[in-house]
C-alpha cells in the first residue's frame, strides 16, 4: 500500500507541503490534476478537505484513474457553495490524501 498527503495552494497549485511524491498541474480556475509517483494495480482511494477560512468552501474529485500497472493520478476542483459568492473558484488551499496499491 503506498499513501501521498499534501496542503495545496489554490491561487496556483504550489505544493505547501506533504509526502513528496506527488506533483500538482493546474489545468484551469479551481482546477488541478495530481499525479501520484509510481504505478498501481488499482486506482487511488482520495480523500480531500478545504483548508480556507470561508465556511463554504468545497472540494470536489471529479475522477481518479489507474490500475493495471498506470501511473495513478486524480482530478481536483475547488470552489465554494454559496452561488452569491464574489470569491474565484480558487479556494486558499485545499488537503488530500491518496492510497493505492
């Protein structure tokens, strides 16, 4: 079983800090891809909190792929659930945590 945890900034998916075998993309508004080190036979179980100060901040994993022996990997999207917020969809950090095998 091999694990990866991180803190991840919103505004531009710096890696704040973590487990180290991981690396962040961020591919749009509220939107990354993390890629785990390694390859699996299954696809990664995530698990991923808000680390922000506003009540409504969400995080969301859209997908995850792996297994047969693929570099495992899992998107993430953040954002916030009031419809009348004036805040981006960048939240100020979000948390995870991966396992796979």
């Amino acid at each position: 079983m091999q694990q990866a945890f991180g803190s991840i900034s919103g505004s531009n998916g710096a890696i704040l800090s973590g487990s180290g075998n991981f690396s962040v993309a961020k591919t749009g508004q509220g939107s990354f891809t993390i890629t785990l080190q390694g390859s699996s036979s299954i696809t990664p179980v995530v698990t991923a909190t808000p680390g922000d100060p506003y009540m409504t901040a969400a995080v969301n994993i859209p997908w995850t792929d792996g297994g047969s022996g693929k570099q495992p990997s899992f998107g993430v999207h953040t954002g916030y659930t009031d419809q009348g917020s004036k805040n981006p969809m960048d939240i100020y950090v979000f948390n995870f945590n991966a396992v796979w095998n």
